[in-house]
C-alpha cells in the first residue's frame, strides 16, 4: 500500500504544481486539504480532498489520520498578511503548532513547512545562510517564524522529521489560470509584456533578488518527502536558486523570451533610483540544500515561456 502524503494549500499556484509532481511520480496517495471541499484537480485525479480550517483542531486531527507526511504550505500570501497580521499569525503560527501536535498524535513520520527567505528581514543583501540572523517585522515574515518554531520543537523532541523550506522568490506557471499571482514581480512583468507590448519597474531595479523556479521548489519537495534522516540533521535549508540577480536582470530576461514567444522585445521603464536603493549583493547560500544531495535543473526558460504564453490570453 502507497503511503499518504497531505497536502495543505494544495490548490494554491505553488500546491497545485507540487500536486502534479507527486500524482505524476505515482509512489504516494494523495489527500489535498482546503477550506471549501470541491471536486479533485485535473493535475491529480486521484487526489482525495479533505476540509481543513487550520483554526480548527478537529479537522486538523482528522485531515492528519493515517498520513505519512504533512507538506505544510497553506499560508496567506504577504500583501494579504500585511493586511491582517492577526489572522496571518492564526494560519502560520497557532496553525502550524495544532497541525504538529496533531501530527506527533497520529505518528506522521515527517512535516515539511514552506517557510520563507523573508524571515531574515528586507531589504535582502549580503550573505545570507541558515545561520544568518533573523529580523524580518513584516507580518508575511513573523508568522512563518511562529511556525517554525513549532516544526523546530517537534523535531528537536523526537516527536517526528521536521524539515523547514526557507524559500527565496519562486516564480512560475499556475495550473490554474484564476490562481492569485499576477501582483508577484515575474508574473506582473510577463502580463505587462503580453498585454501592453511594454514593462514598467516600480523600483529603481538596482536591488537583487534570488529567484527559485516553481518546478525546482517542487522537485525539492520531493526530494525532502523519504530523504534519509541522516541527511536532514537540523531540518532547516536554504531553498532558492544558484545566483541572485537584479529586478532589471529578471525584467531583461522577461524581454528576451518575450521576443521568443509574443515576437517583439518590449520597452522596458523603471522608477528613478533613490538614495536609500540597496547595491548590494546577495548571496542566498543553498550550500545545506545541495550537500542534501539536491540538484536543481534552474529552468528558466520553461517557466518564463509559459508564464508569457498564459499571459497572453488576458490579451485576447
């Protein structure tokens, strides 16, 4: 018999795609859990979908029965946590801690939470490793930290193999054209393209940023659900791509695949440079994610591509 792996936040742009690969690799049964039961995705027909309000310890417990490992990613995006940091701390801090408890309860073998690069504080620049202070005082940032810190407990307890993404800019295609990501910068970037012929930077673009592919965040997620536990140690990574690059460097690369797929390069604008923008470099070190025996395809091009043919139907 197949283990289960639950999925939280598996209908969102980032589940669904993790969804996919999972259904695809055939090895787990799958239960999506979501706040309003609807009927199973295209991506995973199989999928079993289960009601979960992460407020709720009565659905927590029953969503955890009989699973192997949690995948933990429901989360409020950081525009909608800046909005109401109080239900951003109900979600991904006291949700995050009921969901362990319950976990530890029905013997899951392991949880994986998405946390993300934002707990070291923003803007992003120098060096940045698992060992590198956390500051972040946005609400997106502090609840994430309020859930690793139960993941964290559990796994220092014995209780089960608690393993905590902290996940740097990922960006790529949604399986489903309603998912909310056009506010994201690559997304926004690639709509602009495919439906105005022209892109505009609301920064200066000089700061960078590390930018992850959604199909190698779902390849590490694989990579993490039956990884030996002699390889997690303390459970926490890095997750994000090689090198950092500029907003203007991304917004360039948009412009060059824009030409491939839409067949013109559009102009490209950005807000003036103020004083205060950041030059430095960033270094997102993934040192613990590759010694895990990880290794990403860095594709790009594949995402950029359909993220701009996707865009193009709001131009139709």
């Amino acid at each position: 018999m197949k283990p289960t792996v639950l999925l939280t936040g598996g209908f969102g742009n980032l589940g669904c795609r993790i969804a996919a690969e999972i259904h695809r690799s055939g090895d787990w049964n799958i239960r999506l859990a979501t706040r309003s039961v609807r009927p199973s995705p295209l991506w995973a027909p199989d999928a079993e979908v289960v009601s979960l309000d992460l407020r709720s310890a009565a659905e927590i417990e029953i969503a955890c029965t009989g699973v192997s490992v949690i995948i933990h990613l429901a989360a409020l995006n950081d525009r909608e946590a800046f909005a109401n940091p109080e239900l951003a701390e109900l979600v991904s801090g006291t949700g995050t801690q009921l969901l362990v408890q319950s976990a530890s309860r029905a013997k899951v073998d392991r949880i994986l939470f998405m946390s993300t690069a934002q707990v070291y504080g923003s803007p992003l620049e120098g060096t940045i490793s698992e060992s590198s202070p956390t500051k972040s005082t946005h609400p997106y940032g502090t609840s994430h930290l309020s859930g690793e810190l139960a993941v964290k407990q559990a796994h220092e307890s014995g209780d089960l193999l608690g393993i905590r993404l902290r996940c740097a800019n990922g960006f790529g295609f949604p399986l489903d054209i309603s998912a909310n990501i056009w506010h994201a910068l690559v997304p926004d970037l690639c709509k602009q393209s495919a439906t105005t012929g022209k892109m505009h930077l609301k920064s200066s673009g000089v700061q960078q940023r590390n930018f992850i592919p959604v199909s190698d965040i779902a390849q590490a997620v694989i990579h993490f659900l039956d990884l030996p536990a002699s390889n997690i140690h303390d459970g926490l990574f890095n997750l994000g791509g090689p090198q950092s690059y500029s907003l203007i460097e991304m917004a360039n690369m948009i412009a060059e695949r824009s030409q491939s797929i839409l067949g013109y390069t559009p102009d490209l604008t950005h807000a003036a440079q103020q004083p205060t923008d950041s030059h430095e470099l960033l270094d997102f070190k993934i040192d613990k994610l590759i010694a895990s025996g990880f290794v990403a395809k860095n594709n790009f091009t594949s995402e950029l591509d359909q993220l701009l043919e996707l865009s193009r139907r709001f131009a139709s």
